[in-house]
C-alpha cells in the first residue's frame, strides 16, 4: 500500500489511557493553509487524476428548482475515461477497494465506470470555522470511545488514531437536520428484487445545532433518528427511534420500538452492534448502517494511511433515480448508474478485541478526505475471509452546502444476496430543515404517528 506524504507519525498508535488531546497551536495552522480547514490535501495528485480543492460545487445546475428535495446531476453528460472489468482489474488492483476486486472477480458482467473526478463538497463556514477551533481543543476520553470539547465541527481535522478518524466520520456534517422518504429492496441470489422495508426517515445531529454554543458533554445527545413504516404491509404502522450521546460508556444507545399491534411504546435493546438489521433482511447488521455508527468499544481502531482510491462518488444518477426497477438487477446494482471516481480517502483498519463478540472480526474504512464519510466498508469473518463489501453513493446537496451519502449498498459476498438502502429517487429526495421541538423526540410521540 502506497501512502500519502501527509501520513502523520503518529497514525499507527491506537489511543490508551483515560485522554487524548488534540493537536497543538503550531500543527494546527496547516489548517487552512497546506490543508484544509477539514484537513484534507488542497492539491491535487500529482498524475493529474485528482484535482485540487476549490470550495466544492455551490452552484445548482440548471434544471434544478429551489426547494427541491431532487438534485439535478451536473455531471449527466459526461463519459467514462475508464472501465473496469474482472479482465483488466488486475491493473488497477490498487485503486480498488478489497470489496470491489471480489465483486468483480464473483460477477463477470460486474464493471466499474470511472468518471472524471469532481471535488464537489462543500460545507457552511461556521462549520468550518468550528473544526478549525476543535483542533486544539477537542480530546477523546475513555481510550477513545468518548469525546469532549468539540463543538459543531469535524473533531479531529488533523487525526492522530484510528479513534480520532472514526468520530469525524460519527460526527460528519449532513446538516442539523433532514428527512426523506425511502424504499430499501433486497435482491437475493437467484436475482429476484423484494422490497424489504418503505418509510419516512428522521435524522438530527442536535451537535450541529447553531442554538448550542457550549463544547458538547458526555451525555449531550449527538444524533437521533426515527422512523416510520409503511411497507411491507405486515410493518405498516411500525415506528423506531434511536438516540446516541457522546460519550456512549457514560449512557448506551437507547431506542425505542412501537408496534401498532400492541398499541404501545417499548424499549428496543438490541438496536445496535452486530443485531442483523431488518431493513436489509438480515444482509446487515445494524452498526452497518451509514457504514458505520454506534459505539465503537468493540474494536481496536488504527489509523493506516490516506491512499488514492475508486470510490462511489457525485453518484446522483443512482441516488434520485426514480424506477427501483432500473436499479436492482441480479446479482448487483446496476452498473450504468453508478459513478465511481478516485478520491484520497483515510484508511481505518477495525480488528476486534479480544473477550468482545461480533460478526465481524476485522473492518476496513475508507473515509472520504474532504467530507470524512464512510464511502466504502470490507467486513471479514471470524476466519479472515472477505464476508461482505459494503458502499455509501455520494452526492452532496450543491444547494445547501451538505454532503449526502444516505443511499448505501450491501454485498452479502457469501450468500450472494445484496440490498440497496434509502433509494430516495421514487419520492421526493432529501430535504434539510430546522430540528423538531424536544417533544416530538420522546417514546410518547412515536405512538400513534406511523404511517399505515
């Protein structure tokens, strides 16, 4: 693996102790300078592949209507430079993801279209300004599983461990607060597309809220989520709400669960770790979901390195496509509307501690440089065989300076099935807005509010 000269000393430690501070006054000017305010290289590479960052895709394509929730693809008539197939990946091996070399050597028709590469994230300036503050002032806690003194930016800009690398992607800006409708369908091995789950999705980081001006504290909810079902039929009317605070040793996740059947609201403990998810009928687990999210107390974190890497990026095609149809062929998403560029990306390796349970032994990340999502996942089995390869599309909100990677995929490399998570297109997108009053985030308030 071939690194960037921006590899920091001390990326391979992993945290221990009770603390880790952030950088220092000095170490902290490159930001905004020889990087980023988020940390990322302004350059680009030097084979010309990777252009250098200009402030990111602010300008709506026409076509697009203000207060859509649908963005317009600005890139729609652009060509492939290169495709990539099983015959000549062997070329380009160190490009691809672990995930996406198996899926091209399982599939013979699988292909991987390479598009120029557009640096299009853009994020507000109080964002930016708060990452710029976090740098120094921000720590982790707890061998870092917790954090404190950030305060609505990315944490860590300049990371030092693989901790410090998963909080920005736990903590990545995708507004204070959004919503959309969604389907998510499995495909199963024979080809036969179902549809698994239909809903409304509610999401807030209550960390990004301007209203909050004070660093957040281990118990400070950082992000919420609830949603409402209304498919299949024998889940139409079902609710869930999940809730994580900074610090998830000082207080779990707590969620809740309400079953139109029972009429009532009631705790949902194992809305987390390797619990198989229902939404993917089981082709992933929930702490898969964005990738990644949850506590991260299961595994031991490394942070190995930036690296130029194929990535699913500027992917709106797929992620407002309107006919699910078009979308879930067998065996895999359909090719022709996925985009896939090459990005610098930070890879974070996850290796279970010992004594701990999980599906997966071993993870790897690959977090986008310029908005610290999770934008590709390889997860191994207990034996150390390749399990499952997992993909966030992105394409950012060019009209609200907010990256989205809300549509994701997940390969089951071992049964052959695959799911396709918050395919928005056949509704209307995804819409940012203001944080919902505190009352509509308590159990009381998923009671009688599901679709049926």
């Amino acid at each position: 693996m071939t690194f960037t000269k921006t590899l920091l000393a001390g990326a391979l430690l992993t945290v221990v102790g009770a603390a880790h501070a952030g950088v220092g006054a000095e170490e902290a000017k490159q930001l905004g300078t020889t990087l980023t305010r988020v940390g990322a290289e302004p350059g680009g590479n030097a084979a010309g592949t990777i252009p250098a960052y200009t402030g990111g895709l602010t300008t709506a394509p026409a076509g697009f209507k203000a207060g859509s929730g649908i963005r317009v693809d600005p890139f729609a008539k652009e060509k492939p430079r290169l495709v990539i197939t099983g015959s000549n990946m062997a070329q380009y091996a160190g490009q691809l993801t672990v995930g996406t070399q198996a899926l091209l050597k399982k599939y013979p028709d699988y292909k991987i279209e390479v598009y120029p590469t557009h640096r299009t994230v853009a994020l507000p300036d109080r964002v930016l300004d708060n990452t710029l503050a976090n740098a120094t002032r921000a720590t982790t806690s707890n061998g870092g599983l917790g954090i404190s003194g950030a305060i609505g930016g990315y944490p860590f800009p300049i990371p030092k461990t693989g901790f410090e690398a998963m909080w920005n992607h736990l903590l990545r800006y995708v507004g204070v607060a959004s919503t959309f409708k969604y389907d998510n369908w499995n495909v199963d091995a024979s080809g036969t597309p179902a549809l698994a789950t239909s809903g409304k999705l509610f999401v807030e980081y209550p960390y990004y809220d301007p209203k909050n001006t004070q660093p957040a504290q281990e118990t400070d909810v950082y992000f919420r989520t609830k949603i409402f079902y209304n498919a299949p039929a024998r889940r139409a009317g079902e609710a869930l709400m999940a809730v994580d605070v900074v610090n998830p040793l000082k207080r779990p996740r707590r969620a809740w669960l309400y079953l139109p059947g029972q009429r009532r609201v009631k705790l949902a403990p194992d809305i987390s770790y390797d619990t198989p998810n229902p939404g993917t009928a089981g082709s992933a687990t929930y702490d898969d979901a964005w990738l990644f999210n949850g506590a991260m107390d299961r595994y031991d974190f490394k942070l190995v390195g930036k690296k130029e890497m194929l990535v699913p990026y500027n992917d709106y095609a797929l992620t407002y496509h309107n006919k699910a149809a078009d979308v879930t062929k067998p065996h895999f998403v359909n090719p022709d509307l996925v985009r896939w560029e090459l990005h610098r990306v930070w890879v974070v390796e996850a290796t279970l501690k010992p004594g701990k349970r999980h599906i997966y032994h071993k993870r790897t990340f690959y977090l986008d440089e310029d908005s610290w999502t999770a934008l590709a996942a390889d997860q191994y089995d207990a034996n150390g065989k390749l399990y499952r390869a997992s993909f966030a599309h992105m394409s950012p909100s060019y009209d609200t300076k907010t990256p989205n990677a809300e549509t994701q995929v997940f390969y089951d490399l071992t049964s052959g099935v695959y799911n396709i998570s918050f395919l928005m297109g056949p509704y209307e997108g995804i819409h940012y807005s203001d944080p919902m009053p505190a009352k509509e985030w308590s159990p009381d308030a998923l009671a009688g509010a599901g679709i049926r």
